[in-house]
C-alpha cells in the first residue's frame, strides 16, 4: 500500500469509528495528508503505527455537569476534557464554553493543539475541554456556578504535572477564576494547573495578550523574509474576543491599521481604524453586541448578520491587505477567500484554531504572490505564554512584562523559521501548512518511538 493510500484508509477508518465527527475528520485530513513526503522519506513513522495512534485520544472524559440557575431551576450540560497525547509533557489545551460543544469539536481542537504546542518547542502534550454551555446572558452568580460544577468534575483529572487547561472562547479570568478557586478548595492545593490566572495570583504577564501579539509576530516574520513588513497595511480582524482585540492592538503598535472585527452579532467596519479601548470596554466590562461600537464611533458602520450573503462571512468582503481571522473555525471559505484575493488581499495570518476552510486553504496554497499562516503556527503564542506561566509557577518566579514578551517574540520567530526550513526541506518553499505540520508532528512522533507502545 502507497503512503498516499495508507492515509486515505486511516483518513476511511475514523470516519467509521467516529461517525458524524467532521470537525475533526477536517482537522486530520489537514495534517495527514501534508505528512505524506515525511512519512514517505522516513519508514520508522509507519513501522511504529505512529499516525494509527496519534489520531486517537489517550484519554476521553465526558461528565454531567448540573448547577442552578437564578431562578432557582437545576441546568445540566454536557462537560468534556479529550487528554489527546502527552508524549511532549502533561496534556495543555484550553477548556471553551459554547453552545456547539459536543466531542467533535473538543477532539478537533485537541488534534490540534498536540502539533500547536510541539511547535512552541515547549514540553506540552495536547489536550481541550469544555462544555456546551452559553456563557451569553448569565449573570455573574450563574457563571460563578458553572465554572464550580464544571470543576467538580475536572479536578480529577487535572494537575500541574499532568494536564493543565486555560482558557478558550467563552473562558476568559472571571471563569478561569472562579473554576481555580474551585479547584483550590475542592484540592487544598495552590499551583499552576490552570493558567491564564489573575496577575496577582500566579498568572503571567502577557498571557492576555500573547495570542493575538504572537499572531502579529508572525505575520510580521512571514512578511519580512519577503523584504516587506505591516507599515501602512489594512488589515480586516474577524472576532472580537480576546484574541481579536490584541491582534489590533499589535498591529497599531506596528503601523497598521484594524479596520475590522466582528462578534455573533454581525461586523464592524471603522474606516478609522478600529478604537481598542472602545472595543475593550464593549465587549469586556458591558458584555454587550458590536452595535454599541457603532452607536459609540460615527466612523464605524456596523452590518448585522441578517445582511450577509448567505454562505459567506461578509467581514472578508471589506478591502484589505491583510486579513486575521480570529473568531472560530470554518469562518472563512473558498467563496470569502476569493473576494479578498480580488480585492487585493495577499496575507492571511489565523489566530483563530482552524478558521480556514481545506478548499479556502487550497486556493491560498496555489497563489504565488499570497502567504499563509497557519493557524498551528501562527496562534500558537497563547499556548506559548502559558507553557511561560507554568515555569514560573513551578519555580515561584514572576517576570517582567518586557522579559514575558520577549520570550513570546524569540517563540513566534523561531515557529516562523522551524516551519519555513521544513517547508524547504521538503521542497515546498513558504508552505507553511506543510512546514508547520511536519516540524510538529516529527517531535511528537519521535517522542512517541522512544516512550515504547504505551
Ligand atoms: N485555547 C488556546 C489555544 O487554542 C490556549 C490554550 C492554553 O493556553 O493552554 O491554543
């Protein structure tokens, strides 16, 4: 059997042992077939069943998680944590809470984050959790009970040395907050087993920041091997949740300008650039839809979703430079994809887990004149700056702002040139796709070989 149809017959066999799970089956396909020159050149991979056992968690826990809401009424959820692979170190992912939480979209996430957080060069396996619970709505006490159910459950699982959650979308630090001090009481323990903590009890520095400026990182590394650099660009943000606003934020900092983000509600065009702290304000004190922003800023017009052209996300039909999808997966498809190209578009950096379509992946991998990043490299700075929090966690330590982002920077840099010198090696120059895959996989993998069939 060819490496190619070897593949496709695993690519066949989770379909059947996992029906219905698409998300996931996307996020395989991605990464199996790009290992193909790989696992062509190097036998060792298919002699030790590396690809039949890295496709399947080592461990799955799904739970019940019930609390109460504010009239008093018991409301049950489904909770889950995939620990995916720890040949790297303990599991690390984050937890999400959304309504379309179910096992496909934690195990996609969790494949995810294995190659992710090789990546980093960090010592983290993979993992994610998360429940289908709308954190939308719900007042602080309702919060404050769901993050302690959840924990209820979770605290068995987790630990420092063994697998450590953080946040996602719908988990931001009230959440990581409240399910800590869960987990302190429930334990009797103070350690790092979650990070994205409060600045004054354990968290690190940069953490908020770091997926967004580690995004921007590599936007800035992809367009500098060209001789080119993010002065003066336009650039469309989809998203408008942690990782969205410090992606704008970076990209000020760097001479460009965000003329874009978007939440559920629909998108916000700012032909001004995008206001920070207006955006912060909105979406972290309030809580509320981006129609505020454009009630607040007469230079920003706001497009609710009901006007988009069915079957596309109309934030990509904006003219831009560059383009950051940072909300969530399959936000940008062949069709949005194609209309940023032809209006002019040639940089598209994912800061969210997934956002791309394979057919939108495709099309960008086929234009000479176009770089991707993405999102296993790219966004892989959150991830980073927790592996940051953890060691200093573990050594009692707090650094500076300036050392936390530095280390984040020399971490995006070195994810930039790891997958760029893969994708030479492979005779694939600038695909990032490909190189980021394989430099991830191949530490893993190896790591797997060594720790004997376990
Ligand atoms: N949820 C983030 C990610 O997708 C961060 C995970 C973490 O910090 O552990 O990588």
């Amino acid at each position: 059997m060819s490496v190619h149809e070897y593949i496709s017959q695993t690519l066949e066999n989770i379909k059947k042992s996992s029906p219905g799970q698409t998300t996931f089956l996307q996020a395989a396909t991605e990464v199996l077939h790009t290992l193909e020159p790989l696992l062509t050149r190097e036998k060792k991979y298919l002699d030790h069943k590396i690809i039949d056992r890295i496709v399947m968690p080592e461990r799955t826990t799904m739970f019940r998680v019930t609390y109460m809401n504010d009239k008093n009424e018991p409301c049950s959820h489904f909770g889950y944590r995939v620990e995916f692979n720890s040949a790297l170190g303990p599991y690390k992912g984050g937890l999400r809470f959304h309504p379309s939480v179910c096992l496909d979209i934690i195990k996609f996430l969790g494949f995810e984050q294995i190659f992710k957080n090789s990546l980093t060069g960090l010592n983290m396996g993979g993992g994610k959790g998360g429940a289908n619970f709308d954190p939308k709505g719900k007042s602080d006490g309702e919060i404050m009970r769901f993050c302690q159910a959840f924990m209820n459950e979770l605290y068995k699982l987790i630990g420092d040395v063994k697998d450590v959650p953080a946040g996602d979308i719908g988990v931001g630090g009230r959440e990581i907050g409240y399910m800590f001090g869960q987990y302190k009481k429930l334990t009797n323990r103070f350690d790092g087993s979650l990070t994205g903590k409060g600045l004054n009890w354990g968290g690190s520095l940069v953490r908020t920041e770091a997926t967004g400026y580690g995004s921007v990182y590599f936007a800035q590394e992809m367009l500098k091997k060209q001789n080119s650099s993010l002065e003066g660009k336009k650039c469309s943000i989809s998203g408008a949740g942690n990782v969205a606003i410090y992606t704008a934020q970076k990209l000020y900092q760097l001479g460009a300008l965000p003329i874009t983000v978007s939440d559920s509600t629909g998108f916000i065009y700012d032909s001004e650039g995008i206001d920070v702290e207006l955006l912060k304000r909105i979406k972290e004190v309030e809580r509320k839809g981006l129609s505020e922003y454009a009630a607040a800023k007469p230079s920003a017009k706001f497009t609710p979703v009901n006007q988009y052209k069915a079957g596309t996300n109309a934030v990509w039909s904006v003219p831009c430079d560059a383009a950051f999808p940072s909300a969530t997966q399959n936000e940008l498809n062949l069709e949005d994809i194609k209309t940023l190209y032809s209006n002019g578009c040639r940089l598209v950096c994912e800061g969210a887990n997934m956002p791309s379509t394979l057919e939108a992946i495709d099309f960008m991998l086929a234009q000479k004149d176009f770089l991707f990043g993405p999102a296993k490299a790219a966004n892989a700075g959150g991830v980073a700056t927790s592996g940051l929090e953890m060691a200093q966690n573990a050594s009692m330590q707090k650094w500076t702002f300036d050392e936390v982002d530095s280390k984040l920077h020399r971490i995006m840099t070195n994810i930039f040139h790891d997958s760029y010198d893969t994708s030479v090696e492979f005779g694939e120059p600038g695909n990032l796709v490909l190189g980021a895959n394989i430099a991830g996989f191949r530490k893993v993998a190896d790591a797997m070989i060594d720790q004997g069939y376990v």
